[in-house]
C-alpha cells in the first residue's frame, strides 16, 4: 500500500522497507503491519494528543520519570515546549515499558524503536503466521479458560517483579499466539512504586481478568488474586514463582492500640528535644 506520511521517516531511515496493510484504528493508535528486509513487524501510529483519551489522565503519569526539572516544570505549567516534552514522555513510554518486560521474561512484542511517535514492534502471529486473534475474539473452554487465566496472573506478577503494572489490561489488550496469551498496549503502564493509584489500578487489572475468564470458568469469579499479589508485593515476599491461592486471609486480630500510643508518644518526645535544642543551641 501507499506508506501513511507518519511512517514515512521510518522508511527515509531504512527502518522500514514497506508498509503491507493496516491492521487496526483504534482509539488511540493506529496500526500498521510492514515488512523489514525478510522480517514482517507491525508499526504502531500514536494519534495527537487531542485524539486520544483517558489514557493520558494524570493519574497514570504520576511518577513517570523526565530527564531534568525544567523539562518537568514545562509540562506542569502546559507551556509549548512542556506539550512537546508530554508529547515525548508519553510516546517514549510504551517503548520502554516494552523492553524492561521483556527484559523481566513477561510475553510482550519484542519491541524495536520508537521514532517519530512509531513504535515498531514484532507482529503477533497465530500458528498460520497471520495477524493474532484478541482474547476477546477466541472461544475458550473451561480447561483452557483456566488455563489462560494461570499463565496470565504469572505474567502480571512477573510484571510487578520488574515494577510496571499494565493499567488498562482487558481481554482487548490481549493477543492469542500459539503458545498462549501475549500483553499488548502499555503506554499507560504504570510505576507500581511511586504511584499512588498502583494497588486500585492493580486490583482492577486482576479483577477484569478474572471476570473475562469467569464467563468459561464461573469459579473464578469469586478469586481475590489482585489482593493478594498486592499483599505480598507491599510486604516484599512477590516472586516470579509465588504460589497462590486466590484466597487472602482477612486480619481479625484486635488493634495494638497501646503500641501505637506509645510510638506517638516517642515521637512527640523527640520533636520536643529537638525544638528545645534548637532554641538553646541553634543546632
Ligand atoms: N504487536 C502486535 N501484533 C499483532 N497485532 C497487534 C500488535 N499490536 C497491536 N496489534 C493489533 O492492533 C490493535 C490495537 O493495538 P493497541 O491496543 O496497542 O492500540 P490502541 O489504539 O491503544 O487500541 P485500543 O484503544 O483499541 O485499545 C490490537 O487490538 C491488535 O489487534
Ligand atoms: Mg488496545
């Protein structure tokens, strides 16, 4: 086909030899299956910012990294050159999300560039080689349903190991290859350790999970994987080969209110040492 002009530079850099065919417009990117010498990637097209949706809403940015604070007080204050620099970060994101989870072993597209707001990536293929089905689209049975659900909850955890939580992971950002369910679409990812919204937008990923696979596997649907993935992150105890269970234990032993007390107490006496010897002092 005629190469879109946005893909056009990847092709002035040899990056791309030729674009097939459009795969897919969705909401938020459109995207494009191309060949690259002998191999077949898929490059995927960010939409401008005023296209896109909630994806871009403050609370998946929160603690997102940028090089230096001016670049950061730009994009708080929305100034041209701030937009610009959103614009980057935004783009940037998924590209780097990409290459940290599939440094982690979690199945994702190997990703290769992002340039020019295109990320081109390695094209999930079914067993024919053509374009993978979404989860959404392949008719499961009950076995395989649970089956798909295990491996999935392996690859969040494997995911929040390496400190990203997708954020928006559905049975729509869900390919099917031959081997069993591949993530796709992270440029919201999430930092699980310095957001604020991290446990909730977990929670929520697991939950649709479990829902999706509840309609094969009604027992599902009463699982609390989310909860208890958050429980043993925050505690320190996730690993890749965590066992779990479903199932967390509800906490009925009665508060230390005594303990708490005291804690408060100690602390109020330290403040007060240290005002005193500052007013005595100086120090
Ligand atoms: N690496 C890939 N291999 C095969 N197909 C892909 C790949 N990446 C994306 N697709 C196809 O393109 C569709 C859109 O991709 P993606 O979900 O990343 O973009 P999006 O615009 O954010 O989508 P939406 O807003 O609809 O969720 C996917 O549902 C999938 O069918
Ligand atoms: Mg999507």
């Amino acid at each position: 086909m005629k190469t879109p002009k946005r893909v056009q530079p990847l092709v002035d850099e040899g990056l791309i030899d030729e674009v097939l065919r459009q795969l897919m417009s969705g909401k938020e990117a459109t995207v494009y299956v191309v060949r690259c010498g002998e191999e077949i990637r898929c490059a995927k097209v960010y939409k401008e910012a005023s296209q896109r949706s909630f994806k871009q809403a403050i609370s998946y940015q929160e603690g997102r990294k940028v090089k230096n604070s001016r670049q950061a007080r730009a994009m708080e204050k929305g100034t041209r050159y701030g937009r610009k620099m959103q614009e980057e970060v935004w783009q940037n994101a998924e590209v780097d999300a990409l290459y940290r989870l599939a440094a982690a072993g979690v199945r994702v597209p190997r990703p290769y560039i992002c340039f020019e707001g295109v990320l081109l990536m390695d094209l999930v293929t079914d067993a024919g080689g053509n374009a993978a089905p979404r989860l959404n689209d392949v008719v499961l049975t009950e076995a395989l349903a649970l089956d798909y659900h295990a491996q999935l909850l392996k690859q969040v955890v494997l995911m929040l190991c390496a400190g990203v939580i997708h954020g928006d992971l559905s049975e729509y950002n869900i390919l099917v290859d031959e081997h069993g369910p591949v993530i796709i679409d992270l440029p919201q990812a999430v930092d699980a350790a310095g957001n604020t919204s991290a446990e909730m937008m977990l929670e929520r990923d697991v939950a649709n999970l479990a829902n999706y696979f509840s309609q094969f596997a009604p027992q599902l649907a009463s699982s609390q994987y989310g909860k208890e993935i958050w429980k043993l992150y925050v505690a320190g105890l996730l690993q890749p080969d965590s066992i779990l269970t479903g199932r967390v234990k509800l906490d009925h032993r009665p508060a230390d209110v005594g303990a708490v007390m005291r804690e408060m107490e100690i602390a109020r006496r330290e403040a007060e040492d240290e005002r005193s010897r500052f007013q005595q002092h100086g120090i």
